[in-house]
C-alpha cells in the first residue's frame, strides 16, 4: 500500500524520545500525513509531519479528556483540512486520543476501552467476569488493607498500581515483613499517574512462569498479533524489563491457545480500531494475561519486530488509525534483540564508552540514553534508570544473544556519588 496523496492527515498526540520513538514517527508518515499535536514545538519530528501544533499536555488535558486545550487543538486542525484519525503510542494520552477519535467521528479504541486498558482494576474486573484466566487480586487503599488482602491471597503477591505502565512501581512481596515498604513505593508510583487512578493498589497473585508481550493491531473488533517478544527481567523485586528478544519462527507466535486468549480479551475490553500491546504469564493453567496496554509496546519491542519479521508498526497504527484493515506479512525470519544498561548503583553520570556496530557481529546500535551530568536511580527509588541502549540482529537466538552479551561486556560507564540530598525519597519516584 502506499501512502496516501489525498489532503487529509492522521493526528498523532505526543511523540516521545527520539531515542525510543523515532522509528513509529518514520513509519507513520510513510503511510498517511502525520500532524502532530505536543507540548513542545517540533525539532526532530518535523521532517515527518505535514504540520504540527503546541498545546499543553501536561495539564489536565493529559488525563481529562474534557480539558479544552487538547480537544480544542484537534478541532483546530480538523477545520483547516480533513482529519482521517488519531493515534498514540504514549500510555498517558491513550484515553485522550480515543476521545478525540470519538469527537471528531472517526476510528479509535473506544473512550470506553481506552479507560478499561488504563485502568488495572477494570481490566482485571472485566477479564475475570469473562472467565479468562486472572491472577486474583484486591483494591485496597492502605498499608493495612494490603496487609490484610495479601494474607488472604497467599505469599507471594505483587503490588502494583492501578494506572502506571512499564512496569512502575510493581512489586513482588514475599513475606509479611516486606510488605509496608512495598506499598510505599508503589503507592508513590501511583501518585506520578494520572489523578483518577491515585486511589488505589492493586494487591495480586504472583502469577509464576516465563512472560511475554505481544502487539496487536484491532480493525472493527478483529485482532491481528504481529509482534511477540519474550521479556528479560531485572531482578526482583521489581519487575523492570531490561531486555527483550523477538524471533520471526518463535512457535509462540502461532500457539492456538495464545491467540484464542487475546482475541477474547479485546472483545471483552470492548477495542475497536488500534494498536495494543498485551502482556502474558505462560502458566502452568495456560496463558494468564497480565495486562492489555492501548497503545505500541514500549522498550522499542515494535522496532524489534520490524528488524525480524519485517513489519513495520507504523504503517499498521496509521492504518488502524483510519480503520483499514492492515494485511500483516512477514517478509524476513531473523532474531532481534534489546539490552538496557544500568549503573551499578545510583549515580551521576561523568562518561561511557559505548561499543562500535562493527566491533561486535549482529550489533545493529549501540546508542546513549543518559547525557553527561545526568542523575540515574536503580529500582526501588526510581524507574528506568538506563544509560544506554543495544540492539542486535542475526539469524537465530543463541547468536543474538551472544551478539548482546559481547556488546554488555565491551559497554562500560563511570558514576559520581550523589549528594545525600538527591537521596531523599521525595526527589525519587
């Protein structure tokens, strides 16, 4: 298919870190023109785009769709030329770009389904009353009631808050004694959402067994998967993904029982038109899904897929977008794979050194996450706390994960002692 000549554009809200998001931008714009809407003017994007408007973000409008800064900016462009649909690959503007889909008449996840996504409860409510499989879990509001609802569960359980995604403040606790200081920290997470879901955490089975994610594009209420990636864990006990893997032969990819779990788990959410990204525990009772998330998968999962298999997920969300059914082929068979690297302990960056491409077979990038000077937490006191990032590609999976592990080796970085000041838990998340 090719790109569209008419005079219509797709509005894309928000645009992220080049660092992470600059491939999505690229293959949108290749398939529709893009205009889009942020808080700040564009600079790197504006190669893209066929326009671009400023509106404040991080206002209400962020998390109250009703707010009139953000609807008023897609009326805006809506009155200057044709709008043919609205996206986001942000977490934080999933429930405000399917309100504005619906404002303006044109395709989207629903504002219905965008908000049972965002929210954990009304997920983990709706996939329960559907008979899907669920971890069991609680709402509760304080240290007490999670106490409480975790001794009715059964050790361990994991905390998580109702409104974060990548991962933010999830907690795994394995005894009684662990528990306050858990809630503290995802407490505190949850406070960095979205006011609506402040009140709130989510007390959960700890659902064992190796995890998964899988992107997804939704057309009318079809579920097309195009995208799996098996996930590399830090260690607990947060749930911090330092690393994924996409295999274009993964046999996951085509396992019944996976996808039967994902098709039914977009109609009970109500999803219509979209991109989503699923996260799935591979039980010994079958697949249980942890999470359905409205939006690309973070951690650059969907670049991967695009290295192995050839799908490129711009070209599926602009589509999406627009409610065009997206024919997904799969044009190469190769492994692709993602490290993030960590200081050893929280620091102030003062120098790295970064492998060549060249240096290391199958090495695609090696690329700075963190500038000079710049302040990183480790998990508990904060969240994606990485320096830099690698990326490999080769032809199957023990090589791939040589290529990284080489790369690893050859990366280095040097870390300044932070002042005690930048220690204290209010500067943290």
């Amino acid at each position: 298919m090719q790109r569209s000549n008419d005079d219509g554009v797709v509005l894309l809200i928000g645009s992220g870190r080049r660092a992470y998001r600059q491939y999505l931008i690229a293959g949108l714009a290749s398939r529709a023109p893009l205009w889009l809407i942020d808080e700040e003017p564009a600079t790197w994007q504006a190669g893209y785009l066929a326009g671009s408007s400023v509106v404040g973000l991080l206002d209400p409008a962020r998390i109250v769709p009703d707010e009139p800064g953000l609807i008023d900016a897609a009326a805006s462009v809506a009155r200057q030329r044709p709008v043919l649909g609205v996206c986001t690959y942000d977490e934080g503007f999933v429930i405000a770009a399917a309100v504005v889909a619906e404002r303006l008449g044109l395709p989207g996840l629903t504002a219905a389904g965008a908000v049972r996504c965002r929210d954990k409860h009304l997920t983990r409510m709706a996939l329960t009353a559907a008979g899907l499989p669920q971890p069991r879990f609680t709402l509760v509001a304080t240290a007490e009631e999670a106490a409480e609802a975790a001794e009715c569960t059964g050790f361990p359980v994991v905390l998580k808050p109702r409104g974060m995604g990548a991962s933010a403040g999830v907690v795994r606790v394995s005894e009684p004694a662990e528990l306050a200081g858990a809630f503290r920290v995802t407490a505190r997470a949850s406070h960095a959402g979205p006011p609506g879901f402040e009140q709130g955490v989510l007390v959960e089975e700890m659902v064992e067994g190796p995890e998964i994610s899988v992107d997804g594009v939704v057309t009318a209420g079809e579920y097309q998967p195009f995208c799996l990636a098996r996930k590399q864990l830090g260690p607990p006990p947060c749930f911090e993904e330092v690393g994924h893997i996409v295999d274009a032969r993964d046999p996951l990819a085509g396992d019944a029982a996976i996808r039967a779990t994902l098709a039914q788990a977009h109609r009970v959410l109500g999803l219509a038109d979209g991109i989503t990204h699923t996260e799935i525990r591979l039980t010994t009772r079958g697949p249980v899904i942890i999470e359905v998330n409205g939006r690309l998968g973070g951690d650059l999962i969907p670049y991967l897929g695009q290295l192995a298999t050839g799908v490129d997920p711009g070209l599926l969300a602009a589509d999406a977008a627009r409610g065009i059914r997206p024919v997904v082929t799969t044009s190469r068979r190769q492994v692709a794979g993602v490290r993030f690297l960590y200081p050893p302990e929280d620091c102030r960056i003062a120098g790295m050194s970064l492998p060549e491409p060249g240096a290391v077979p199958g090495l695609v990038s090696a690329e700075p996450l963190a500038a000079l000077g710049a302040a990183l937490y480790l998990p508990p006191r904060a969240h994606l706390g990485r320096y830099a990032v690698l990326i490999a590609c080769t032809g199957d999976p023990a090589s791939c994960q040589a290529s990284l592990a080489q790369a690893v080796a050859l990366a280095s970085v040097d870390g300044e002692p932070l002042k005690p000041s930048e220690l204290e838990p209010e500067r943290l998340l």
